[in-house]
C-alpha cells in the first residue's frame, strides 16, 4: 500500500469525489479501528492536547482505545479519555453541558461522534445538538471527528448523515459500504490539517491495490444509481412492513437502509433471531437490538417478504413469553 499505484490514485480521487473541497483523504485502511486510531494521533498532533471524548454506546472499533470511546468497562480503562451519557439516558441540554463542561478544562483534542447510533437504539441527534457540539469545539480547539463508517456511502438515503445534522467536520471516518464487503476503510481530513509522518498514517495493507479497486468499482455503480431514490424506496417498504411492531412492544429507528429494532424484555434476541434466520433472513444482533442493513440492490419483493418474517418471529416470541 506505501507504493502509488494508477488504481489508489483513482479511487482516492472516486472518494474526494463525494466531500468538498477542503476535505481530502489522508489514507485508506482495512478497517474501521485503524481508521479512528489514526484519527486519534491526527487530533493529538493538530491540537497539542491529548484529551478525547466520545459518547455512551457509540461504537467506534474494539482496540483498547476505540473501545473506551463509547464502552466503558474495566479492560479499556485509559487516561485522558471521556466516555460521557449519551442518548437514551440523558437529555440533549444534560448531554450539551457534560460536553461544555469538558471541553473547558482545555485538555481535549477531539469529540468523536456517531451520527446514527447503529450498535445502541438507533438513536440520531437532533440538528441543533449536532451544530452546538460543533461551536463547542470550534470555541474550545477542539476537533470534530464523525464516524460515518456505518452511515456513510448512501445508507441512510444522503451520501453522509452529518450534513443533514449541519457538521463541516475537521474528520470524517468512512468505510464499510465504499468497499462493498471488501475490508477497507479511510480517513477524510480538513486540508486546514496537514498530515505528518509522525503521526503514522500508513499500515501493512493500506491502500492496497485490491482495495482501491473494490472501492473504484463501488463508487462508480454508486454513481451510475440513484441511490437516494433506491434507498428512499427502501425506508418506505420497512416503514410500512415493520409498522405492526410497536404493538408487541418492538421499537423501531433509523433511518435509509439502517434500521435498529429494540426489542422488550419479555424478547430473548437470540429465539428471535433463530427464527429470522430459519426462514433465511440474515440480520445483525447486539445486545437487545436487531439490525436490518438491506443492500440498495435488494429487490421490493424480497424485502416486503423479509418485513414479514421478522414481524411472524417477533409475534411468535410474544406469544411464546406470555
């Protein structure tokens, strides 16, 4: 990956492609950790600082340092980092002065945040949250840094979820979908950021030609679609298909291609995903959350069909608790 190749410079111009001008890709890597710990010593070396905050149930990867941005435990303790309350917990204004609180001991070098909650509820932020966690940082010398790895690349219907929040980010981690299954991820900087040695960018297989090849096709069939309209055409068959849910006490958010059900207590996940997956649905787990992560090429009758079988195995399991 540390050698340019014709394929790397053409699928970092395919990315630069989809960010403004003074937003450009600093590297590519393989996965999603490696993406935010760059990002980490980028905003370490940019501000001086060493502080970092993130939120509550965000998930951001699971090295000792990704994971302590938003999964408190006992193996991740670290100094210098803040993990604070988050959606559902806490309100936005209890949220907003944990931040402002913070960020004034002058110590912190980045905020992380997730702008759709894909691994904790589903829950998005609302705009005028998003915009002052923005003005917080920008009065405190801090940077922004937002994980769209799993929102990125037309999954929730627009290219990136921050701009629907208002964020002009100082980084933005993508990956996932720009691979299309292949293991790649990247790291997009405000060029106001320059990039050193010093802070280690490159990896094993960064940039390697085979990734800079799956990532070049997807964006070009990316491009090729209409991909708000596709995933538009999507929300509206899970909204309508899932809408039965709330009834058997199942929550549903999300937003696109991205949706997170919540199941109650009285739902043991796993009887409800062994059903799902006997009727040959694949769906994502965690805790007491089901994803549904459909792809823009699944077909209308597929996923109306799918809307059903998830509805049967939460009612089978409704009925079965009672």
């Amino acid at each position: 990956g540390a050698v340019p190749t014709r394929v790397g410079n053409e699928a970092r111009a395919a990315v630069e492609e989809f960010f403004p001008p003074s937003h450009g890709l600093a590297v590519f890597y393989s996965t999603g950790m490696e993406a935010v710990e760059f990002a980490l010593r980028v905003a370490r070396q940019v501000t001086g600082k060493k502080g970092v905050v993130g939120f509550n149930g965000c998930m951001h990867g699971k090295s000792m340092a990704t994971a302590r941005l938003g999964w408190p435990n006992a193996l991740a303790t670290l100094p210098d980092f803040h993990s604070l309350p988050y959606l559902p917990e806490r309100s936005e204004g209890e949220i907003l002065e944990s931040v402002r609180s913070t960020l004034a001991t002058e110590s912190i070098a980045a905020v992380f945040l997730e702008p759709l909650l894909g691994s904790r509820g589903g829950y998005i932020p609302s705009r005028p949250f998003a915009e002052q966690v923005s003005s917080l940082c920008a009065e405190r010398g801090s940077l922004l840094i937002v994980d769209e790895i799993f929102t990125g690349f037309f999954r929730t219907g627009s290219p990136f979820l921050h701009r629907e929040l208002g964020l002009t980010p100082d980084i933005v981690l993508i990956g996932k979908a720009m691979g299309n299954g292949f293991p790649v991820s990247g790291v997009v900087v405000d060029r106001r950021h320059p990039i050193a040695g010093s802070m280690l960018p490159g990896s094993t297989f960064a940039g390697n030609p085979l990734a800079a090849s799956a990532v070049l096709a997807t964006l070009r069939e990316m491009r090729a679609h209409d991909m708000p309209a596709k995933v538009h055409r999507i929300e509206e068959v899970i909204l309508a298909g899932l809408n039965g849910l709330t009834e058997l006490g199942v929550a549903l958010r999300g937003k696109g291609a991205l949706w997170i059900l919540e199941l109650p207590t009285s739902m043991r996940v796993r009887d409800v995903m062994a059903h799902i997956l006997q009727h040959g649905v694949i769906m994502s787990p965690t805790a007491n959350y089901i994803r549904l992560l459909p792809s823009a090429t699944i077909t209308i009758e597929h996923l109306t069909d799918a809307c059903r079988i998830i509805r049967e195995a939460c009612r089978a399991q409704r009925d079965t608790g009672r």
